[in-house]
C-alpha cells in the first residue's frame, strides 16, 4: 500500500473505529468481542483498501465485512458461551447497575442479546445505525422483505419482553 493510501486508511480508522465498535457491541453484546470484531473488520479492510476506499461508500463495504465477520465468528465457534443476569465487571464495559439506578438500558440490552441473530442484526442497522431498508438487505445479503419480517419479528420479540419486565416491576 502506498503512503497516501496508509494514511487514508489510519484516517478512517481514527475517524469510524468508536462508531463501529458500538455497532458490533450490539450485535454481540460483549465490548471485548466488539473490539476483536472492528479489529478483523479492519484488518479485512486495510487488505483491500483500494477497493474499499474507491466504493462508493466505504462505512457500508467495512459495516458488511464486520456482519460478514461475525456470522464467520458464530459459525466456528467452538465453545457455548451462557449468557447470565450478572454481567463481568471491568472497566468501562457494561457492569450491572446500582440498587435502585434505572435498569431500562440493561433490560434492553439483555432484551437485544435474546433475539436471534439475523433478527438482531436487521434491528440493530435498521434502527440504530438508522439504515434504509435497501442498504440493510444489501448489508445482510438477503431482500428488502427479508429485513422487514426479520425487523418485524424482532421488534415484537422487543415489546413483549419489555413489557413483561414492565409488568412484573408493577407487582414488586
């Protein structure tokens, strides 16, 4: 890679890096795993700069190597990983609040980390890196339709298990 080439890519990398990895922490739901899949999403990336740098959008081409990243990462993986109510504590992760804070974030995310992949993917570039539809399917490598059922379905999922977290809160 050339020398202005090496320095478009560090630019990128300084200027997306953060914004990439909250989007992988809400596809895995793990910060640590967000950070190593931005890192191979990167290092993919640096690989075919050339061809990322004249797409004609960069973010989507590295936001599909990083879906693609973690769907690779789901299918060779080798060991469960069990999901439980207490979360590791480590500095600046996502810890389990105090007594009494406001726990709408955590029940969210733990709602979010309970949908199936395809499904959380679909709500997580939809809604949260606020995608249109088409550029979603496009990310995804399936149809409009598809992002719609999926988005659909999720959201549902959503609600219900919100709303049952809001139900039993009333009885305590």
């Amino acid at each position: 890679m050339d020398e202005a080439s090496e320095r478009d890519f560090r630019d990128y990398v300084v200027s997306r890096r953060g914004i990439l990895e909250r989007e992988a922490y809400l596809l895995v739901g793990d910060p640590h795993l967000a950070q190593d899949l931005v890192q191979t999403a990167l290092a993919k990336a640096y690989v075919s700069w050339r061809r990322v740098s004249s797409s004609e959008n960069a973010d989507a081409y590295v936001r599909r190597i990083l879906v693609n990243a973690n769907i690779s990462r789901l299918r060779k993986r080798r060991v469960r990983e069990l999901l439980t109510d207490m979360a590791v504590e480590t500095q600046g992760a996502y810890v389990t609040p105090p007594a009494g804070a406001d726990t709408t974030r955590v029940d969210v995310m733990r709602a979010l980390m309970a949908l199936p992949r395809r499904q959380r993917t679909a709500v997580v570039l939809r809604y949260w890196v606020d995608l249109p539809e088409a550029e979603v399917a496009a990310t995804m490598g399936c149809s409009v339709g598809t992002v719609r059922s999926q988005s659909s379905k999720a959201l549902a999922k959503l609600r219900g298990q919100l709303m049952l977290r809001e139900f039993d809160m009333r009885g305590v």
